[in-house]
C-alpha cells in the first residue's frame, strides 16, 4: 500500500512541469510585491489631488508624458502608477478573503452533510442547488442589496456568494471518503465529530478545494471589481481597479489611459489565476484529464 | 413517459420558488432599523413614511405580511410599486423584460455557434495551433472584465473608427416613438415589421447597429463556457471505443465526428447552454448598465443604488424565476435527448429519501 502524495508535493510537481503553471504564478506573485510595496514603489500619494498642474499627463512613452507619472494621471491630477499599486492591495484582498469567507461557511457545511448523509443532507443539498443555479455575481449583489454598500459588506456578500460552491465540492468529496477505512477507525477509536471531519476528512479533500479556492479566487476579483464598477462596492475615491474604471469611464475620450492600465491589471491577475487554476486542475482532479494521454 | 418526467420535474420546483419567496421575504425583514424609514430615505416627510409602511403592510405580523404577498403575487400578478420610478413593477417589467430577451437573444446567437465551433474545432485538432488559439480565446473570454471590454469595444467601435453608436437602444433621428408604436417591444423585430410592412428600413438598421456592441460584450462569457465545455466533452467522446470502431469501419473524420461524437457530447454541452441562457435572460447586469440598455439588470442594479427594495425583491423573485424555468428547460432537453437519465432518476428516487 502506497501512502497518498501530499497535495503540495503534487502541486509542486506540476508546477515544476508546466511552463504556464510557472509563468501564472510568477505574474500573480509580483502583482501581490507590487501592492504590498506600493508605499516604496510609487512616487505619489494615490488619494493626493492636483489640479493645477497636473491634469491628464499621458503615460511616459507619449509626447508630454515622463516617467515622473509612468501610467500618467487622472482628471483630478491624481498618478495613475500609484493607484494601481495602491489599487491592488484592495482588489486582490477582495479576491483572497471572499474565498476564506466563502470556504469557511461552506467547507464545514459540505463536510458535516456529506459526512452524515440523510435527509437533513438531502435537504441542505436541495437548497445548496438552488443557490448554485445563480451566477455569483448575481448572489452577492442581491446581498449587497440587503446588506448595504462598502468594503466590508462586499466582501460579505462576494464570500457568502461562493459558501455553494464550496460547501458543494467537499460535500461530494466527503462523500467519497466517509466510508473509508481511515475514517471508520478514527469513528471506532471515539474521535470527536469534529475531529473526523477537520483532522481527517479536510486534509483528504484538499485536492479539491485547492482547484476550486484558485478558480473562485479569479471569479470573486472579478466580481468584487464589477460591483465596485457599478458603484455598489468600493466608493471612490479609495483606490480599486473597479471603481478607478468607474470613474475614469467619463474621461474616456480624453485619457484612455486612466481606463487601460486599471483594466489590464484586472485582466492580468485573473487570467493568470485562471491559468494556474486550469493547471492545477489537470494535476489535481482525479475526474478531470491526465496529461499525456 | 416524457409528459411525466416533465411534469414531475415541474413540480418539483415549486417548494424551490416558494423558498425563494420566503428568503426575499425575510431578507427584507433583516435590514437594519426601521424599513419604511430607510427606504424613505432621511429627507422624507412622516406621511410619506407612514404610506410606505401602509403599503407594505408594515404594522400586521409577519406570517400575515407574508401570506398577504404570495397572495397579490399569485393571484393578482402584483408586484408591488417601484418607489423609485413611483410606478407598478408590472409597468416597468413590461419594457425592460423584452429589452433584455433581445439583447440576451442576440449574444446567444454570437455565443452559441462560434463557442460550438471554437470547443469542436480544437477538440478535433487537439494540440494543433487551432487548439491553442481556440483555448487561448475561451481563456480570455472567462478572465476578460466585461466592463473593461465594453469600453474597449466603446473606445475601438465608437470612438476611433465611429462605426457604432455606444449607447441606448435608438438613435434620434429615426421616427419611431416606443410608447405607442411598438409592438414587440423589441426594436429589431420592430424594425423588422416596419420594413415589412412598407413603412422603411430606418427602424430595423438602426436598432441592429445598437444592438451589435452590447451584444459581442454579452457573448463573451458564454462563448468562453459553451467552448471550454463543448472541448473537453468532444474529448471525453472521441477516446471511446466506439468512435474507433467507427474509425475502423472507414468512415471520414467529419463524419464521424458530426454523427456519433456530437449525438454523445451533447449533454453536457446542452446543460451549460441553457444555464448561460438562464443568466442572460435574468438580465446582464453590467454589459446593459454600461450600453444604458434599459433591459432588468440596469433596473436592478439602480434599484440597489437607491434602496427600492419592492423592486429588488420582485427583480429578483423574477430573475430567480427564469434561472429555474431555464434550468428546468435544460433538464427537460437532456432528458429528451437521453432517455437513460429518466430513467436513473426514477430509480435514484426509489432508495434515495
């Protein structure tokens, strides 16, 4: 009998053989020093205005444009570099803790239904796929409706969002585990519920939850930004991709650049998340196709 | 056999719709502080307050509210008034529900075919340069912000080259008053009949050419899913044993792959196709708020900006409705093509409570 590889030394091999993998995460780690160094990187205050002097400089490789404002500046004067960078810190926590919310309402749900089985399953199931059957974006901004605006509800409503998805992987998953021998000797042996479903069920399941975590971590910057967009996330002036697009979107015929790079940076973290993510899973996911056949 | 699987399914989710009635029920019971006042907002008279709480029933118990409102929803239709727009949500429904189903009909179109084409084609040719650019488009398409596309189409279509309009539905110059001339309510059939009927063409080429940039915005995420699906479904099919069976017997690529691949790589293809459309149709929140196309997403999103709760509770009572219906569909379809599903499910049932 061979003992299960660990899920990072899978992870790990993957990513030591696919060139995607590698170039996926390299993107998304500099995006994530960009915004935690943002203070050091940029030369400007993101929130300072300038009115006067300053108003819609082009980005450094067009005439008037220097490397003072290396992505230009905004109708109200304001450096676009640094509110990108600044930007960032906020756009990327509002993929990253939407998926902590949503893995932590749903994972301990899906674990305790797919454990027990029965009809409170059935029933906690049932609803779980009504939920399913909306888009996301969808969910969370019903909840935003109800919860009211901001970054905190925002982040709420994304994650709670994303509790379906979660709680409906390892659902299944731990239902694939439950009957195993490791778990039938952890019950004998008198393990509390609790620690047959965190110490034994959770680790077993990782897999999954890996995949998906990297996938809703895509969706939910992507979402978060869209609410922000449409003005119930995020208010400006605070720095986010979302509503940098928001408010740059009246100056548009003027200063594409106040538009282009907020964009690109959406576009570049979530197309590289959903690049690892596809990567993972083909390494990850026993359903999904191997490699090489 | 199918009429009963059908009305089984029907049935089935009713508890689902009335869950969700229950749900937006309590959700509006669940916001802080006093709700009339909220939605009255901070400037508002106190007898504008006491009509909202009037309205809403506010000062009778909450099994009464709620018995009240499935009441007026079943068997009156009513869906209450908007305080925003101060009109019945019916009214606002009856234009911005034909304004989505034409804006979400036009990006199935889009959507539909090329992401089949695309999800075929790389399959086939699997580890081609087709394949490559084929996934490299899928892959665009679900990382793409769709807002960010839609001012870049703007931006690109509108601006620089000035081929189309960036937003609403008509232009000005075109004689054509919505209230009482239309009569689909949907500007390109509208159009359509006009020309028919004699009346000139101006009406149909200017609703086609507002339609055309909403619309190639709106079919990118579909377009992405239906290929990526339709891919590795075509996949999982073509390593069957039937197919080199049928490889064997002499038959042509094309063949094989329209006649017994397609037939098997239908279903889930299938499904994910009606889910997409159950998400256009319950309304494209972004893509119609930034083409102001005044279709139930841009309804709903203002509804939410300014707290018209009655609104966002029957917006999304009704877009909750159509995801179900469309799911239903899809299942409907499915079983349809493949009988062995009913079949399971029937058996499934037997054991399963």
């Amino acid at each position: 009998m061979t003992a299960k590889p660990s899920v990072w030394r899978l992870i790990w091999a993957e990513v030591r053989a696919n060139r995607t993998a590698q170039s996926a995460i390299a993107i998304i780690l500099l995006l994530i020093i960009f915004a935690l160094c943002a203070p050091w990187l940029a030369r400007h205050d993101p929130l300072v205005l300038n009115l006067e002097t300053a108003r819609f400089i082009p980005p450094f490789f067009m005439e008037g444009g220097s490397f003072l404002h290396p992505f230009g500046t905004d109708s109200s004067g304001r450096d676009v570099f640094a509110r990108v960078l600044f930007g960032g810190r906020i756009s990327l926590a509002l993929g990253f803790l939407p998926v902590l919310i949503g893995a932590g309402f749903g994972v301990p749900m899906g674990l305790l239904s797919g454990y027990l089985g029965g009809r409170s399953d059935q029933f906690l199931m049932r609803v779980n796929d009504c939920l399913l059957a909306f888009p996301s974006i969808l969910l969370a901004l019903i909840l935003v409706a109800f919860l009211g605006q901001g970054i905190v509800n925002l982040m709420i409503a994304v994650g709670l969002a994303y509790a379906p998805t979660f709680a409906r992987v390892s659902r299944s998953s731990a239902l694939g585990e439950r009957n195993k021998e490791y778990v039938l000797g952890a019950f004998a042996n008198g393990a509390s519920l609790q620690r047959i479903l965190f110490r034994h069920l959770l680790p077993n399941i990782l897999n999954s939850l890996v995949v998906v975590a990297t996938m809703s971590f895509a969706s939910a910057l992507l979402e978060s930004a869209g609410l922000s967009f449409l003005g119930l996330g995020v208010r400006p002036p605070t720095p986010e991709w979302g509503a940098m697009l928001a408010e740059g979107k009246a100056d548009f015929y003027q200063a594409w650049w106040t538009l282009v790079f907020p964009g690109a940076a959406i576009f570049l973290t979530v197309i590289s998340l959903n690049m690892l993510g596809d990567a993972l899973r083909d390494a990850l996911d026993p359903r999904s196709e191997r490699r090489g056949t | 056999m199918f009429v009963r699987h059908a009305l089984q399914r029907f049935i089935s989710s009713i508890p689902v719709l009335l869950l969700l009635t229950l749900a937006l029920f309590g959700a509006l019971k669940l916001i802080p502080g006093d709700i009339a006042l909220v939605m009255a907002g901070e400037r508002a008279t106190p007898e504008r307050v006491e009509y909202i709480r009037e309205s809403l029933h506010l000062n009778d118990p909450w099994w009464m509210q709620y018995g009240l409102y499935l009441k007026k929803l079943i068997f009156e239709a009513d869906l209450g008034h908007s305080l925003l727009h101060d009109q019945p949500i019916l009214t606002l429904f009856s234009t911005a529900v034909p304004a989505t189903i034409e804006l979400a009909t036009a990006a199935l179109l889009i959507a539909i075919p090329l992401g089949l084409f695309l999800g075929v084609v790389s399959a086939v040719a699997r580890r081609s340069w087709w394949d490559r650019i084929a996934s490299l488009v899928a892959l665009t398409g679900v990382s793409m912000p769709i807002f960010w596309l839609a001012l870049l189409l703007m931006w690109f279509f509108s601006l620089n080259l000035g081929w189309l309009p960036t937003s609403g539905r008509l232009s000005d110059e075109v004689l054509f008053d919505p209230a009482t001339e239309s009569v689909f309510r949907m500007y390109v059939l509208d159009g359509l009949f006009f020309g028919l009927s004699g009346r000139g063409w101006d009406l149909f080429f200017s609703a086609c050419r507002y339609l055309v940039l909403p619309a190639v915005a709106l079919s990118t995420i579909p377009m992405a899913h239906i290929c990526r699906m339709t891919r590795s479904a075509m996949l999982d099919v073509l390593q069957q044993d039937y197919i080199r069976t049928a490889r064997a017997k002499g038959l042509s690529k094309f063949k094989i792959v329209l006649k017994h691949a397609a037939r098997n790589a239908a279903l889930p293809v299938v499904t994910i196709m009606f889910l997409q459309a159950g998400a256009l149709f319950g309304g494209a929140v972004i893509t119609e708020t930034m083409f102001a196309w005044p279709g139930l997403g841009k309804l709903l999103v203002e509804s939410i900006g300014s707290r018209d709760f009655p609104m966002v509770q029957s917006g999304t009572l009704f877009v909750g409705v159509v995801f179900v219906f469309f799911n239903l569909l899809g299942d409907l379809v499915v079983g349809w093509l493949d009988p062995r599903i009913k079949q399971s499910a029937a058996q499934g049932r037997g054991h399963g409570a």
